[in-house]
C-alpha cells in the first residue's frame, strides 16, 4: 500500500494528506471540502478571541460531521517598552504616508485601540467545543496547556523548522510533529520570531526523522505526486498541503489576487516580515519592497495588527500591492477547480507516480 498508516489512524481519516491552516485563505467551506476528499482539513483560528474562535469552530460544525483540525498560534507577546511604543508611532506614520501616496486613505489603530489575544483563552474554547485534533505554531504550548488537551482527548500537532524544536516539541509529549521546510508558503513557524532556520525541506526532514521517534507530517513544496512521493521516502508519515489551494473555489482570496497567482515566478515569491513582524513567504509587491529595509517593522503582532486595516482597504479596491498573498516556493499552475476535486487529482498522482 502506497499510504502511510500511522497518522491516518490517529486523525481516523482515509488519506494522510493534511490541508495548511493558512489565515485569510483556508474557510470552514475549504475544510468541508478537504473532509469530502478523505483528509484532513484545517481551521485557522491563528490570534482570534475565544469567543471568535468558538463561533467559527460552530460554523464549520454546521456544514460537516466529519472531523477537522483547529489551529492556532503560540506566540509570546513582546514587552511592550517605552522604545517600543516610540517606535510604533512612527511606523504607523511611516505607513500611512506610504498609502497616502498611493492613494490609499486609511486610518491605522492607535496602540491604545490594538487588542491582543491569549492563546490560553483559545485552548478552553477548543476544550468546550469538543474539538478533538488542535495544531499550533510559533512556538510550544505550556505544560499546563498541554496536560489539559491532553485529559480532553486532544491530539496535538506541533509545528517545526528545526531538529532542535522538533526534540523540544517530542519531549513535552507533542503526538504529531509537522515539519515546515523553508520552501513552505506563509508564515515560519519558527519558535524565535527574529532567527528563522534557512534550511532546506529535504535536509531538515531526513534529520528530523533520524532523530524523532513521533510520526511525522511533511510541510513544504508540495503540489503534485512526485513531490508528495519524494516527502514519503525521506521518512513523511503524513503530507500537508496549502500553497496548491489557493486558487481553489473554497479559498478567501479575491479574484483579483488569484488572478496574480497565474502570473506569479520564482524571482517573485520572498521571505518577508513587512506585513506581520514574523518572516512569511510569499508574492513581492510594493508595499514590501517599501518597508523591507526601512526600519519600519514592529515585532509580531503589533506589526501584523498595524497593517491588517491597510490589508482590508486595498482588498476592496483590488489592489494586489498592498495585501500580502502568501505562496511557497513551488510556483506552478494554481487550480481553480474545488478543493475536493484538486486533493482527488493529488491521490491519483501520488498513487501512480505522475
């Protein structure tokens, strides 16, 4: 049999193929659809309030009785210092003058308006939903976290771009580890925001699955059979998918912005943290090329709290240049057909080789 078992059976889903949370892309729709292929899709919950990620966890309940994974993110919030605060105020200028430039009128929040998320209120949102398979990233979550998943029968997926984070995910009893090559679209899942490993997916799995006796789910550069093939030999239990989704019928980006997909290249697709202060892959466009090297960067989350209105303003005026669309390394034709009908052409072609 060409499928791996291991995880298929601890997820009770026919094919190991995982689809990626991706925020801002990924919908309650997309993860029905992954369901109706056999595999597991994924709510992104990433930094929402509890009661936001209770509602939208009921919203895809309504639409399946299948399961589906909910994920979230574990990053600690930096001290908010008085540097800190000087500094905000002035990329908030710094970015406003860009738009206004651009003829983009947008009012950016004041520090005072930016409200910040707990993942901790998130995980007794999952708990009380009854949500059984909980992924995260940037970062571990806390023993407590953890041991109270853990009573609920929650299966934990971590999230890895190193050996070193892989064994720290393994010996706080993690039960999948998905393994994140540099190749993969949007966000690093690194533990430290600011020092991202730049090692490459085929490098970074073989000596994960050395070195770790959980099973493994392979995350980046994937987007037919032969590369799903090439993820199982180096060891890849499982196989998560995001990047060949995001022209789907199921996927939230506008028509405009899967229309750039179609003229997307190689010299095109970069590693940024312009949007959000956290490194994420994806398509070049001006708003990037302005900021990169500016200076004018806050630390994840107040960057990616900062720039999430300018985001949503030029999406209503269709304007690729200032929204991020993320995409990995893999550039290739992206469907637009459903989500379920892409995974199904995806198992055909791992099954036979193409």
């Amino acid at each position: 049999m060409f499928w791996p078992d291991s995880i298929s059976k601890i997820l009770e889903i026919k094919y190991p193929i995982i689809q990626a949370p991706m925020f801002g892309v990924s919908t309650p729709q997309m993860a029905v659809a992954v369901a109706k292929a056999g595999c597991l899709g994924s709510l992104a919950l990433a930094d929402l309030s509890a009661d936001k990620s209770a509602e939208l966890i009921r919203e895809t309940r309504k639409l399946t009785d299948q399961s589906f994974a909910v994920n979230i993110f574990v990053h600690d919030i930096p001290e908010l210092t008085e540097s800190l605060r000087e500094k905000f105020i002035k990329t908030k200028q710094f970015i406003t003058d860009l738009a206004k430039e651009n003829h983009i009128e947008v009012k950016l929040p004041d520090l005072e308006e930016i409200k910040l998320n707990s993942y901790h209120d998130q995980v007794e949102a999952v708990i009380e939903e009854g949500c059984k398979v909980l992924s995260f990233t940037f970062g571990n979550l806390d023993e407590k976290s953890i041991e109270r998943l853990k009573e609920n029968g929650v299966t934990l997926i971590g999230t890895c771009t190193s050996l070193q984070e892989a064994l720290v995910l393994e010996k706080s009893g993690i039960d999948i580890i998905c393994v994140q090559g540099i190749e993969a679209g949007g966000h690093r899942g690194t533990f430290e925001a600011d020092h991202i490993p730049e090692i490459g997916g085929i490098s970074l799995l073989s000596q994960v699955y050395d070195h770790i006796k959980v099973p493994l789910i392979y995350a980046g550069g994937m987007y037919n059979g032969k590369t799903l093939r090439a993820a199982k030999e180096l060891g890849a239990q499982g196989f998560q998918v995001g990047s060949m989704l995001l022209a789907s019928q199921e996927s939230a980006l506008q028509p405009f912005e899967k229309e750039k997909l179609k003229n997307v290249t190689g010299k095109d697709i970069v590693l940024t943290k312009s949007f959000s202060g956290r490194y994420a892959r994806g398509i070049k466009n001006k708003f990037i090329e302005s900021i990169e090297d500016s200076g004018y960067i806050m630390p994840y989350p107040y960057q990616n709290k900062l720039t999430n209105e300018l985001r949503r303003v030029s999406k209503t005026f269709s304007n690729s240049d200032f929204v991020s669309i993320w995409a990995g390394q893999s550039v290739h034709d992206y469907s637009m057909l459903s989500t379920e009908n892409i995974l199904t052409r995806l198992i055909s072609a791992a099954e036979a080789g193409s």
